[in-house]
C-alpha cells in the first residue's frame, strides 16, 4: 500500500526525513488493517508535533486506546512510556478478528516485542476517579472519545454514558493530570455542541493555548481536527 500522509506539507515530510522516520516502514512492520490505516497518519502526525517540541522519552497517557496504534507508534518515534486505557468489557471491535481493543494491544506488544506500553483493561472514568488531580503525565490523548462520554460507549448501548455535570468534572480531572499537552479530537460537524465542554477545560485547567495539529478524515469520509491543549 502506498503511504499518503494527511494533511501533511513538504516541510513536515522533510522533516520526517531529517529526523530518520521511516514511516513506510514503520506501517508495514506494525502489520496494521486498511482501517488503522487513519489512525497511523494520525499518530504520526502528534509524533511529530511532539518532536517537534523537542518530547522525547516523556509519559503519554492513551484515553480509548483502541488497538494501540497511537501506543505503539509513540514508543518507537519517541520512546514514550505510554499508559492506553480501554474497557475490554464492553467493546467488540468489528471486522477484526480478536475480541477486544487490550487484547489486541497485547498481541501486538508480543508480535512486535515491545516494552514500555502498559495496557490497561478499564474504563476511563475509574482510571481517572483513582488517580490525585496533580500533573501526572506529559502528554494524554483524548481522541475521538468525548462524545462516548455523552452517548456511552458499549456496542449498541449507552453503557458509560455520563450526564453534564459528570462529564465536565472528568475533563477538569484529565485537564489536571497533564503537565503539558492535552490532545483532542473530535468530529469538525458536531464541534459546536461541545464548545461548553472545551471552553470549560480551557479555562478551569489553566491551558494557556490552544494548537491545531492536523485534520484527518474518519471511515466514514467525515472531516475531524486534531487540537492540542497547551499548558
Ligand atoms: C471511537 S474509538 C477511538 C479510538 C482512538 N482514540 C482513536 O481516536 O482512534 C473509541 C474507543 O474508546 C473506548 N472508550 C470510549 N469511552 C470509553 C470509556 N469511558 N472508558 C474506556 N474506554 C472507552 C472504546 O472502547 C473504543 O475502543
């Protein structure tokens, strides 16, 4: 499969070049499917937003990490220790033929024998609720899940869904727990009902800006941005 960068110039390519990113490479030996194909443009594209901040070797924590594209490729650009959260309970992921998000994270630390990613099995909230509301990592991730928050995340039902008030004191928690960057993405149609949310953690958490990182395109053809909450 040829690779074609989204949203992507020359300069950030050449970069790429100059920092020894394979990135071809890379997708080939992470044996990923045509779908996750997104997903890795994506996380090339906060890697070298990190690099470019000069973030190597820092913490990374991955809200809804699905099948660990984002871990896997942080700790091989950036030698990241990431942390990926996802509920194997309730997900099925479709068209693939293991039954969960961890699962398949695993296999795939196995296959690719990586250190350094530490898969963790539950939702969230319960990770967030445990955890001091101090700086804890560097960057975290917070990709397309804010809506899930909303409508509730388990396959066809509206398990994990949360009312206003539940959702805004989770995002102050996670706005808490970076020290530095807080990723965000969404998609760009329904940006505007979350506005309230997003002004509130720009604010509460004390974010002094806000980034654009890149636009990518969902399965479904629907355009998202991704934005970078700066501390
Ligand atoms: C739409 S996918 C996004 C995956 C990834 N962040 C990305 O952008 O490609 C949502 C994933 O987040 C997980 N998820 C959503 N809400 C969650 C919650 N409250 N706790 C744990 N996992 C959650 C789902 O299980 C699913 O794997």
């Amino acid at each position: 499969m040829s690779y074609q960068p989204l949203d992507w110039d020359i300069i950030s390519l050449l970069q790429m070049k100059k920092d020894k990113i394979d990135t071809i490479s890379l997708f080939n030996s992470m044996n990923l499917s045509n779908i996750e194909r997104f997903t890795f443009d994506r996380s090339i594209a906060i890697s070298q937003f990190l690099l470019d901040k000069g973030l190597k070797r820092s913490s990374v924590l991955d809200l809804g990490s699905s099948g660990g594209v984002f871990a896997l490729t942080f700790k091989i650009i950036l030698d990241a220790h990431v942390t990926a959260i996802d509920d194997d309970r309730y997900i099925l992921i479709q068209g693939e033929t293991e039954s969960s998000s961890i699962k398949m994270m695993k296999n795939r630390l196995k296959r690719l024998n990586i250190q350094g990613i530490i898969p963790i099995n539950t939702s969230i909230e319960e990770y967030i609720g445990n955890l001091p509301p101090i700086p804890l990592y560097d960057s975290v991730l917070l990709l397309n899940i804010l809506h899930h928050f909303y409508t509730g995340y388990g396959q066809g039902s509206s398990y994990g869904q949360m009312d206003f008030e539940e959702t805004s004191q989770l995002l102050r928690k996670i706005g808490a727990i970076t020290s530095k960057y807080l990723f965000f993405e969404i998609n760009s149609s329904v940006i505007k009902d979350y506005e309230q949310y997003l002004t509130d953690i720009m604010y509460i958490c004390n974010f002094r800006k806000l980034e654009y990182v890149t636009r990518s395109v969902a399965t479904d053809g629907s355009l998202r941005a991704i934005w970078c909450f700066i501390k």
